[in-house]
C-alpha cells in the first residue's frame, strides 16, 4: 500500500502532509469534504456514498488515495484499470466509471482512469492535488500501465460557446490565451489534451464537454 510524508508549503511556512490509500475510517470525512466541495444547490446524492467508497477500497485500493495535512483530511482522488483504444475515444463519464461504482474495474486493463479528485476550499492553495496526481502517475509507473488518463471538464468554455467550437477554446487553452479552472490545472499537472468528448457528463458550465488528458508512462517504448 502506498504512504507518502513530506511538506507542502502555505506560504513560507512548511505543513506535514501525508499521501496514503483511504480505509473505511475515513469515509465519514472524504463524504464531508464532498458536501464542502460541492455545497446545495449541487444534489447530494451525487456525492460520494458508503456503497461507492466501499468498492473503492475493495476492488482497486492501490487507486484510492486521500492527503492529509497536519493530521487533517484534505482531500482525495481515485482510479480504476481500464483497457483502452486510442483509435476509439469517445465514453461517458458514467460508463467508464461505472457511475462512480467501478464494479467495471479490469485488473488486466492498460490504464489507470481517473475517477474523481477533490479537495477541502479551505486547502486548495496548497499543491495537494499536484502532489495526489503525482502519486497516481508513480502508480501507473509501477504496475507497468501505458497511461493515465481522464475526462477534464471545460467550465470555462460556457463563457465562449457562442464564439468557439470546443476545440478552439482548447487550443487557447494550450497557447495560454485562455486560462481554464481544470484544463489549465491538469497541464500544470503534466498531462496533455489529446480528444475532445461530447455528452461526457452533465454540466452547463462545460457545455457537456469534457477534453480527455493524458499522461503516457515514460518508461513504455513507444
């Protein structure tokens, strides 16, 4: 199982972290940091529930993972093997995912997708999702996986749909001319825009639109 300690810094002032694979104890605070994340008028049955995370942990715990931050839970990402064709891209969040459920979960896939990630407002100044990131790239590293990859929402492309097509707004997005709340987050992340997705998942902000992004495994010959 995979544990992690280092600093992550506010500021100048140093803050103990630890990256570490999520249990059952930590269900009740991953569920609360969903409903801080996500407060009314967002439904809450769509936060995570106990059937989800117990899947979670039962199915593929290597890709259950959460930070914590001075003994403080702060947020958490998750993933499940998938095989997947690049010459056929094109999913549904809730497909691939299996709504968030991951009884799909294929021990023989070639890719770690990633599910969800989020974090606590009160820590997202801190580099936490950067540094969860990283410990899924070093999964994908250690089991001998192609790639990560996920469907990356656009919630700034609703401000220019009447202006660009999709592909348009990410192609401003990489050129740096726009600067998008996911999109730009992932590429600091070290992932890349590779496939733009319709009806991905519902969301007005995004158009239903989603780019996904990959990072491929250095070490795999191309």
């Amino acid at each position: 199982m995979y544990r992690k300690e280092l600093y992550v810094f506010e500021g100048d002032k140093p803050r103990k972290a630890v990256i570490r694979n999520y249990n059952r104890s930590d269900f009740f605070e991953l569920i609360q940091i969903q409903a801080e994340s996500f407060p009314p008028p967002f439904p809450s049955e769509l936060w995570w529930n106990q059937e989800q995370l117990t899947n979670h942990i039962t199915l593929f715990p290597e890709g259950a993972i959460c930070v914590e931050v001075d003994g403080v839970l702060a947020g958490s990402m998750t993933g499940l093997l998938v095989p997947f064709d690049p010459a056929h891209p094109e999913h549904q969040w809730a497909d691939v995912t299996d709504n968030g459920y991951i009884r799909n979960h294929d021990p023989d896939g070639d890719t770690l997708y990633i599910v969800d990630i989020c974090i606590r407002p009160s820590h997202r100044k801190l580099g936490l999702g950067q540094l969860m990131m990283q410990a899924m790239y070093e999964l994908v590293v250690q089991k001998g996986l192609k790639r990560l990859l996920g469907g990356g929402r656009m919630p700034g492309y609703g401000r220019y749909a009447g202006e660009w097509t999709p592909e348009q707004y990410v192609e401003r997005v990489v050129a740096g001319e726009v600067k998008d709340p996911v999109i730009t987050f992932l590429m600091r992340c070290g992932r890349v825009p590779v496939q733009i997705v319709p009806n991905y998942l519902e969301d007005e902000e995004s158009r239903n639109y989603a780019v996904l992004m990959e990072w491929k495994n250095p070490f795999l010959a191309r």
